[in-house]
C-alpha cells in the first residue's frame, strides 16, 4: 500500500515518497540486525569451541519463564499486525486500542524478564561484581556474560518500542495521524516491533535451549 499524504520535496509522487520512507526503516533495521549479529556469532563460537560448558551454563538458566515470554511476544505481534491492518483500513480507534495491547504485552514480557533477573541474582547466575557466583568454569561466566548483555540490549529496544506504540496510540485517539493517508507510520513502527520480537526468538533457542 503506497502513502497517499501530499508529496513533497524532493519527491515526485505518493509511490516514490513511500517506497523512500521504507528504504530508510530498511537500513535502520539493518543495522540493528547487524548489532545482534555480532552478539549470536560471538554466542556461537563460544558454543563450538566449549560445548559442554555453554551447555552446563544454559541448563541454569530459566527456560519455562523464556518461553512464556516468547509467547507474550509472539502474542504481541499479532496485535501489532491487526493494528497495522485497522490502520490501513482508516480505522484509528481501533489500531489505537490494538496498540496499547501490544504494549501491555511488552510491558508484560519486561515483567517477567525483571522476575527472572531477580531469581537469577539470588542463584548467583549474573556475572556482576562481588556477588556470590555458581560458575564452574570461566566459559560458564563467559556465557553469562553474554546472556545479559544481549537480554538486557533486548530488553531497552523493546522499552523504546513500547513507548513508541503508546505514543502512537495517543496521537491516533486526539486525531494527530490522518488514516489512511498516515499509514506509513505504523507500518514502519510496527516493522520495529516485528524486529524486536523475531530478534527475542533467535535469543531464547541461542541461550535457553543450547542443549
């Protein structure tokens, strides 16, 4: 679906304006993939250089609250998705309210991935400064070291995501986003989004199920 808002420079038409407005979420998304990137090839050297202690490493941590959270996420997208559909339906009311799901679903995920960080400071899983750790081996810490830099990058793109959706949500309800004709808008929020989530699937089998 092209933009249909007013053209204007440097732009000649509508399909123009949209195609460069996607082109520009495409890099940026790019490179956010290249970020994670780095971290799942880092995780999978580490895997193929000491399997047995990734593995011993991975078994500590909480695979039941991973997957919950995967749910939620999942869940989540497919409210955004709705949302994005009512958008381009000229359906404002309606994307609003399905947006402000999506953000109680990501605030609902940070809830739980709080919980589990808490669980995991007790158990002496986190690898912070003077406390108490349960690692075998110098690998183990290594992994964890990974496991929370990525979950918590994670968790402050999926904060920023929930931000934006609410923000969104609040414009659509006072009429600041024309629909259809702004539909752009929450097309390449919801790429956001999407990204976020399909980068929370690719952590859980990388860190929770390294069996």
């Amino acid at each position: 679906m092209s933009d249909t808002r007013p053209v204007t420079d440097p732009f000649t038409d509508p399909l123009q304006q949209h195609r460069a407005a996607m082109m520009g979420m495409y890099v940026f998304l790019g490179s956010e993939i290249m970020l994670f990137g780095g971290l799942f090839c880092v995780a999978a050297a580490v895997r193929l250089a000491h399997a047995p202690e990734v593995v011993r490493a991975s078994h500590a941590l909480h695979f039941g609250i991973g997957g919950l959270n995967t749910a939620i996420l999942l869940t989540s997208s497919l409210f955004v998705a709705l949302g994005v559909e009512s958008a381009k339906e000229g359906r404002a009311k309606i994307t609003a309210r399905w947006l402000v799901a999506a953000a109680a679903l990501g605030s609902a995920f940070l809830t739980m991935k709080a919980y589990e960080y808490r669980m995991e400071f007790t158990e002496g899983l986190l690898p912070i400064e003077g406390l108490h750790s349960r690692y075998a081996d110098d690998v183990q810490h290594l992994f964890m070291n990974l496991y929370l830099i990525a979950t918590g990058l994670h968790a402050v793109h999926l904060s920023i995501g929930i931000l934006l959706l609410i923000a969104l949500s609040f414009r659509l309800a006072f009429g600041s986003i024309k629909l259809p004709e702004r539909a752009i808008v929450l097309v390449t929020a919801g790429l956001y989004w999407h990204l976020v989530d399909v980068i929370w699937v690719f952590l859980y089998p990388v860190f929770y199920l390294a069996r």
